[in-house]
C-alpha cells in the first residue's frame, strides 16, 4: 500500500502509478477511491471551471480485479453516455488513453451520492441526519416524485433507444439539495439489446436487482427494468427491501404500481419502462 497526494487531495493505491497528466486539466481538489469497479475519480478545477474525472488503470485500494478489466469496462461504456445524452444523465465532455490507463471526463455536477458507501454504511446511511440518503428521504414526496420522475424518464429514453440498464442502483444517484436535482452519474455497464445474463449473478446491489439479473442465460430488457424502477421508488418513497404499505410515503395508487413493478415473475409485471411510467405518470397526476 502506497500514499499518493495530488495537489488537495490524499489517497491511497495497492502500487505505484503516474498521475502527472491530470496536471494538465486543472487542480485536484476531490479523490473517489473507494470504489471496486477498478475505477478512481477526481474534482478537478481549472479557471473557475469543475470537471468530474473518471480513471480506470490503477489499482485502487478496493479494488480486487484487474486493472485492464477496469479499462475495457470504461472504454466500452464511452459508446452510451455518447449515445444517450439526457437531462438526467451527467454530461460526458472527453475520454481519451493517457499513460498505463484511461480518462472520462465530465461536467461538474454539485450533488451528493445517495450511497455513499465509504463515508456512510449502512446502517448509518439511513440513520445518520448527515447522510445524503437520510436528508433525501426528509424532502417532501413532491420533491422526491420529482427525483423519480427523472429516474423514469431516463430509462425510457434509453428503452426507447434499444439500451437496458446494468447494475442501476442508489449509488448512481447524485442529489444537489440546494437545488432539489437528481442526476445520473454512472451508466457504465449499461448495454445494448438484446442481451443475455452471461453471468449468473450480475452485477449491481441486490437491493434493485430483479430475479433474472440472478438467473443464468436470462434475458435482460425493459421488463427487467421495470423491477429495478420499482425498486428505485421503493427505496426513495417507501422501506426500501420492506415494501409494506406501512413504510410506504406516497399513496395507495403509487404503491400498487410500484408493487406490480416488483413483481418476482415477469408475467406479473409491467412489460416495458414505458408502459410502467404511463401508469405512474398517469397516478401522480
């Protein structure tokens, strides 16, 4: 294990690794290295300017693969943040080799992650009144249905656009509180239909998965998102894995969609994100 400081920021690395071409895109002031994608992140700021910098080379401290898996994993996902530019989504501005690894970067978005794993685990993260995921689930069901709203609307576009989400969770989620914004920060394992569950166990957090993100050789498409916008709803309006209407914030109607969503056998639920957002839509109006 080796420290490494870069301008503001101090973290750590499994081995040496040359970070001098960030020098060139402007001033660290923030480090995300806490991730197991293989993927380290930096705030960077040049000329009033912020840029969000995603990195794949170096081996984290939590990370437990290979760095050239990380690498093709970013290069690849350049293809859809290109393809599917949205309001909702961070805007990519570059991506390009650079040393050992490889570079994206992105508009400076002011928002905190809904699971911020490293800073606050569960169980503080839905305990502690500092955690961006307890402060969420404090607005009101108006400015969360907005939230929600551009959850939705994203992954129709993206249905709409033959794309299906992988590994979508809380983590993707950033919030600017001053501002009630959602965004979308992280679509890297997305992919393009048809696709097919090669895997057994997908990747993601259990918490949003469906049963055919456990399934081998399953069919992953718009039903599968379905569950994973269900499950979204449930974890930003209701109690997350317990979906009692108890703990759920936002009415019968809403429940009963969002129910039906994470319906276990496909059959049950909606067929498409589409079909599943004008039922929602058509309740919260």
């Amino acid at each position: 294990m080796i420290e490494v400081q870069i301008d503001d920021v101090i973290f750590k690395l499994q081995e040496e690794h040359d970070f001098g071409w960030l020098a060139s895109l402007g001033r660290v002031f923030q480090v995300f290295d806490q991730q197991d994608s293989g993927n380290i992140s930096f705030g960077v700021e040049k000329n009033a300017e912020k840029l969000f910098v995603k990195y794949a080379g170096a081996k984290a401290i939590t990370f437990s693969g290979d760095p050239q898996d990380a690498i093709h994993h970013l290069k690849n996902a350049m293809q859809m943040y290109t393809a599917l530019g949205h309001p909702s989504l961070i805007q990519l501005v570059d991506h390009f080799e650079v040393g050992a690894g490889y570079a994206a970067v992105f508009e400076w978005f002011e928002g905190e992650s809904l699971h911020p794993h490293w800073s606050f685990p569960p169980p503080e993260k839905y305990n502690d009144p500092q955690s961006p995921f307890y402060r969420f689930k404090k607005l009101s069901v108006a400015q969360r249905l907005d939230a929600l709203e551009r959850i939705f609307s994203f992954h129709a576009y993206i249905e709409k656009n033959n794309f299906v989400a992988i590994d979508f969770y809380d983590g993707s989620l950033l919030y600017n509180f001053s501002k009630n914004e959602m965004k979308i920060c992280d679509i890297d394992l997305y992919q393009r239909r048809p696709y097919f569950n090669t895997m057994g166990r997908l990747w993601g957090s259990s918490r949003f998965m469906s049963p055919e993100e456990f399934t081998l050789d399953a069919e992953i498409d718009g039903c599968t998102n379905v569950f994973n916008m269900g499950a979204t709803a449930f974890a930003l309006l209701g109690g997350e894995r317990d979906r009692s209407f108890e703990r759920w914030d936002a009415g019968e109607e809403l429940y009963k969609i969002a129910l039906k969503a994470v319906e276990p056998s496909r059959e049950n639920r909606y067929g498409s994100v589409s079909a599943f957002k004008l039922a929602w839509d058509s309740a919260v109006k």
